[in-house]
C-alpha cells in the first residue's frame, strides 16, 4: 500500500514547500560554505614530491570562492535538487506525524521537477566533460570553455537521449516489457553520473581513505598537517567509515549481479523471514541489497524484537543501496576535496582531470569551474537516487499506486510505477559501484606506491614567514631581469647556477625553489622558449600563490600572444592591470592580432605617450608599404635595440645588406657605441658582413664576442661557423 496523494493546495502544502525552501536557503548560506572550507591543492615541485596549499582555510573564503563568477550555476542546480529531496522528506514526516492526509501533489510535483531537471543537467554535464577533453585537462591554460566546446557538450547531450529514445522502440518492438523498459531506459539517462562518481571515487580513494583515517585518530594527515578539532575528526570519521566499506560494498553488488544473472532464483528466504509482519516479498536481491542484504535479514530475523530488528535492517539495507547516494549528497564535499587535490594521477587511474592543479592553486575562475562540476556532475544524479530509494524502499510502501494517485492515475502514475522505479533504483545504484569496483582495482598498484610520495602541506606557511626577511637571507646582486635586458647572458646563467647549488639549509628549501622557478621563467622568456615559459610560469604563480606574481601573469598573456593563441589570451588579460605600460603594450597587441578584441578605453592615454608603441605602430605601417627603415632616429635602448635587429632583418629579407651594414656602423660611430657589449648586435653586424661577402670579418667578430660572451644564446652563428670549418669554438 503507498500513500494517498491529496489534490488541491492547503495550508500543509504551503508550509511543505516554505520549509524546505528556508531550509535550503540555510544549508545554501552555512553548511555549503563550511563544508567547503579546507579545500586543498596538490602540485609537483619536484621527482615524488608534492606541496599542498590551503585554499580556503575558512568558510568565508568558501563564500567568496561561491560568489565568483560561473559558479552560481553549479550552486543553484544543487540547491534545486536539495530542495526537492527537502520537499519529498517534509511531505512524508508531516503524513507520518498525522498533520496530512496523504502527500500532496503539488509538492511532488514540485519535489519531481527540482530533482529530475537537475538530474538531466547532471548527465549533460558529467558526459560532456568525459568526452569532450577540457583544454585544462590537456594543458595548464586559462582559457575558459568556447562557444563550440559549449556546442559539443550540448550537441553530445541531445544525441544520447535521442539514441535512449530510438532504444525504447527497440525493446518495444522486441517485446519487452513496459517497466524492463523504463528502468534500463532511466538508468541508461543518467549512467554519465554515476560513471563520473566511480572514476573520481575509485581513482582517489587510497588517498581519501589514508588521509581520513589519520583524521579519525586524532593525528595530522598528508594534506592536513595539524592536529584536527572534534568536528573535523567526527567528519573524518564518517568520511572513513564509509570509504573503507566501498570496496566491499561494490564487491558484494558485483558477485550478486553474477550470481543474479546465472540463477534469478538462486536465493530464496526461509519461512522465517516470510512470517515477518514487516517483510515485503522482492522481485530480486539487489532490492535487499545484493548477497550480503539477503543474509542480514536472514540473521537479523532471529532477532524477536521488531523495534530493534527493524531499525538494524533498514540501516544495513539503506547503506548497501544508497552507498552512492551518501558520498554524492552528504559528502559532495569530500567529492570537492578529491577534485581540488587533483592527486588522481598518483593516487590512481582512470581519474577525471578538470584543470592544471597550479591553475587550480591561482587562479579563482579554475576553482568555480571544478566546483561546478563536482555540484552539476553529481549532486543532480545523487539527489535522484535519495528521491527514488525514498519512494521505493521497503516495497515502494511509501509510492502511490493505482487509485492512490488520484487524477494522476492515467498519466503521470503510468510511468512512476513501482516495479519500474525499484528496478531504476538498484541499477543506478549498482552502477555507480561497478564502475568504482573497476577503477579501484585498476588503481591498486598506483595508490599503493603513494607512501613513497611527500606531501609537503607546510611549504606555503613557511615560504610566507621567510619572505619578510628574504633579502637577509641571500646576497643582493643585480636584478635578474636587468641582466637579461642588458644582454648580459653570460652573467645571468652563472647567477642561475648559483641557485642551483645545494645551500645545505633545508629550511629555506622552499624559498629557493621559488627563486629558481622565477629566475628558469625570464631566462626561459629571453630564449624565445614561450611554451616552456608558459609551464614554468604557472608553477611560479603556483608557488607564489597569485601573490606578487604580476610578472608571471605577464609572460603568460606574452606566451599566448606568442603562439597566437587569441582565445587564451583574452582572460589572462584580465589579471593584468591597467596601469601597468608592460599589460597596456598586450593589450594592445591582441587588440591588432584581432580586431574583434576591443582594446580598452582605460588604457588609450598611456599608449598615446609610450614610445615603443609610436615605433610599433611605424613599424606596422612600414611593414604595410614595404619599406624597411624607419625615420624614427635608433635608440641604445633595451627595447629600442630589438628595433634596430628589426630593421637589420628587414633589410636583409628585402636584399639591402649593403644599407642595412652601412647604417649600422655610421650608428655604431656617431653614438660611440662599444659593440662588444651587444653580442646579439654583433651576431647581426657579422651577419651583415657574411651578406657582402667580407667573410673573415665576419669570422672575426664571431670569434671576439664568443670569446667575450661565450655562453651568449644569441651567437649561434659560431655554431654555424665551425660546422663551416671557418672558426673554432674553444
């Protein structure tokens, strides 16, 4: 028998939905931002050596991180699936208190909607994700999801229910029947969230698993390295509970699909357990929770006291099913965790990855993308699973049926049938626990080696205390970047390798990484390696945790500009700030690379007095016509000097060596210009003299500044030289 549903709306109805609307406005405003606090990201610094940073260490940090742009979507769609399951619960505890008569149709009608719209979005999300390679999966990139990469995702959403719908007229005219029909169909439209949910959990679950049970004891965890409070042990308890019995849970649903495939009537209860007055006869084990329901009812039915045989089987039964259902709805968070950790890759395989895990530690837009997914991707299908287990357990008592459902009977009643939503209902569940089964195995052998990783989740704190007193700790010099622009190559990669010896002091280890990956980036910048740059940047702003980090944001936008990435450009622009010449001169850059990226008013003045933008606009112009010198005079300039090898090149390319030469040494000689502190502009001068001919002056003055600059990373004309057999490298 279900319970009769009461048509109209009456007070009870209104305060059924007012509740649970207050209600999850409260969880939405202090246990979301709670739950979320703590997130935590891995990234490699080094061979088997991770830092993990905090970042948010409270729950008003969770509250910003939730007002970030792109994240209200993920939120709302969970809040709407949290209230419908809220609804069911409120309009189930008031007919059990006797204040309703029934559930009302209205609320269910609501409570369906809130679950089952967020539950399609879930399979959108979660298939579009595993099948369309995120650009943040590949590479560590800001760019953020593409009109077309948005087009795909919906376009694979419609065809898979599309092909559902072309199934159900398979098994149609094969003679299946209706709620066969229904339940492989539901199952099938919503299979992308729960594959999701077994990839992520089974990927990381040794890490999960060892970090919460540390927690419960009372002791600091690779990622947690402090002492935990009562409240974060009482969690981790849970947490540990629940992962631990996982494997066993999805075993026990694995061995009872076999067993169920080989023989439906393999199992069978003892007349004991038929007398029960609260037993209800299923259609298979799964509904009873697979082999190992089966035999704790048996043994539970010795138990002559139904108030406490009742309560014991229905929490077995509820765990054994509904294991999925209370990762993805009450520890969603722990879900966020693993995500945010992006350790699926040394932890295990067969993980889902959303973006770069130093992205992840920078930048906020990278952090709403994958709390996005992990609120889309598994509290839509999650919350269905909880609706229909509240629905179906115990022999659908609680569904409406036949005349029950009022003016519903012949229409919305013909599908929310009980044989078909108990079938539904075990097959989501098994779902999730075969995939998990699956990716748990396969990670076995991975997550076993994670005790030869170090989890450093100190680094951070650390590298903050010493960088107040950090030029007490290192001898001053000259600026790394000054000696870049300078040309002094020769001296940058000797101060390099002093960053590179071992100091001996491991407390200042991590300070020293940063100086290296700072100092690896510029140099990396000046070679014109804008790739390597852009990977050792984003570690660089990893480390430093987007704090005073302007100069990586900067070589990040020149990287993509670079490599005329325009679409990856156009949100690293956005970081850098406008009164900077260095992001104005980006700006506009990308602004000319594509005229449909407007260059912003806030920046116009500052251009308009910049010199080198008046001699990148000439040199547009000029490029335009044809004609490779400038009137603007040559400058001994940093960035003037780049001009100039400019100039040189063109005129080469358009067989004018002879002006070109004769220009530089009236230059040269006018300016009182020692050359031989430019190597790069010797490296042209000689060019210039190989284009006429003068061959051994060439030679000569490859062979002064090798000897002057012998690590320059612009004479690589005396590599070609001594191919030649014309000068001898020493």
């Amino acid at each position: 028998m279900g319970i009769e549903l009461v048509s109209g709306i009456d007070g009870m109805a209104i305060l059924a939905v007012t509740l649970s609307a207050v209600i999850s406005y409260l969880f939405q405003e202090f246990i979301i931002p709670r739950g979320l606090s703590g997130l935590q990201v891995a990234f490699p610094t080094g061979p088997k050596r991770y830092e993990v940073h905090t970042v948010t260490a409270t729950k008003e940090e969770a509250k910003k991180l939730l007002k970030t742009k792109g994240m209200r979507n993920g939120l709302t769609v969970y809040v709407m699936a949290l209230t419908g399951a809220i609804l069911l619960g409120m309009e189930w505890l008031f007919y059990q208190m006797n204040l309703t008569e029934g559930l009302h149709q209205v609320s269910l009608a609501m409570a369906l909607i809130l679950i089952i719209v967020p539950a399609m979005i879930s399979t959108g999300v979660s298939m579009s994700t595993q099948i369309v390679n995120r650009t943040g999966g590949r590479r560590a990139t800001l760019q953020g999801a593409s009109t077309f990469r948005n087009g795909v995702g919906v376009s694979i959403t419609i065809l898979w229910f599309t092909s559902l719908i072309m199934l159900w007229y398979i098994m149609y005219f094969a003679d299946v029947e209706f709620d066969r029909r229904l339940a492989i169909t539901g199952c099938l439209a919503f299979a992308p969230g729960f594959i999701a949910y077994g990839r992520v959990m089974g990927s990381s679950w040794t890490a999960l698993t060892e970090s919460s049970r540390q927690l419960s004891k009372g002791e600091p965890s690779a990622f947690y390295p402090y002492k935990p409070p009562a409240r974060k042990q009482f969690v981790s308890t849970l947490v540990w509970i629940n992962t631990a019995a996982m494997p066993f849970i999805a075993f026990n649903t694995f061995v009872s699909l076999i067993l169920l495939g080989i023989d439906p009537t393999m199992f069978e209860h003892s007349e004991r357990v038929l007398d029960l007055p609260e037993y209800r006869p299923q259609s298979t084990i799964m509904e009873e929770g697979g082999v190992i329901g089966f035999y704790a009812i048996e043994l539970f039915s010795y138990i002559s006291e139904p108030g406490i045989r009742v309560p014991l089987v229905t929490i077995v039964l509820l765990f054994l099913l509904l294991n999925v259902a209370i990762v993805g709805f009450l520890f969603v968070y722990e879900v966020a965790r693993i995500l945010f950790l992006d350790i699926a890759d040394v932890s295990g395989k067969g993980g889902i990855r959303l973006a770069d895990s130093r992205l992840l530690r920078s930048e906020r837009s990278q952090q709403a993308n994958v709390l996005n997914f992990c609120f889309t991707g598994f509290a839509g299908q999650s919350m269905l699973l909880l609706a229909l287990a509240m629905l179906t357990f115990w022999d659908s008592q609680y569904l409406p049926q036949g005349s029950q459902c009022g003016s519903w009977q012949d229409s919305i009643c013909q599908v929310i049938r009980k044989d078909a939503l108990e079938e539904m209902t075990w097959m989501l569940a098994s779902g999730g626990q075969v995939v998990f089964l699956g990716i748990w195995v396969m990670s076995r052998r991975t997550g076993q080696r994670l005790d030869d990783i170090s989890f450093d989740a100190m680094a951070n704190q650390k590298r903050i205390q010493l960088e107040a007193i950090e030029q007490m700790i290192y001898r001053q010099g000259e600026d790394f970047r000054q000696l870049i622009k300078t040309d002094n190559w020769s001296k940058a990669m000797e101060k390099m390798e002093l960053l590179y010896e071992d100091h001996g002091e491991e407390s200042i280890e991590g300070l020293s990484l940063v100086r290296r990956t700072e100092a690896s980036m510029e140099m990396l910048m000046g070679f014109g390696r804008w790739d390597q740059a852009e990977q050792v940047a984003l570690s660089f702003l990893a480390l430093r945790a987007g704090r005073t980090a302007e100069i990586a944001r900067v070589i990040l936008a020149a990287a993509s500009l670079a490599q005329r990435d325009i679409p990856e450009v156009i949100p690293r622009l956005e970081y850098l700030a406008d009164e900077d010449i260095e992001s104005a001169r980006l700006k506009w850059v990308t602004s000319v690379l594509d005229p449909s990226v407007p260059l912003p008013k806030s920046v116009r003045p500052l251009l308009r007095v910049d010199g080198l933008t008046k001699r990148n606009i000439d040199l547009l112009k000029r490029f335009r016509d044809g004609i490779p010198a400038s009137d603007i005079p040559w400058k001994y300039k940093p960035a003037s000097k780049l001009h100039i090898l400019g100039d040189i090149a063109r005129f080469r390319i358009w067989s004018q060596p002879e002006i070109a030469l004769d220009k530089l040494e009236a230059w040269v000689k006018k300016n009182d210009i020692n050359m031989d502190d430019w190597p790069h502009g010797q490296t042209a001068r000689a060019l210039l003299y190989m284009d006429r001919g003068m061959k051994a002056s060439a030679i000569n003055i490859v062979e002064k500044a090798m000897k002057k600059h012998p690590r320059h990373p612009h004479c690589g004309l005396a590599i070609y030289l001594a191919k030649e057999r014309r000068t001898r490298i020493t």
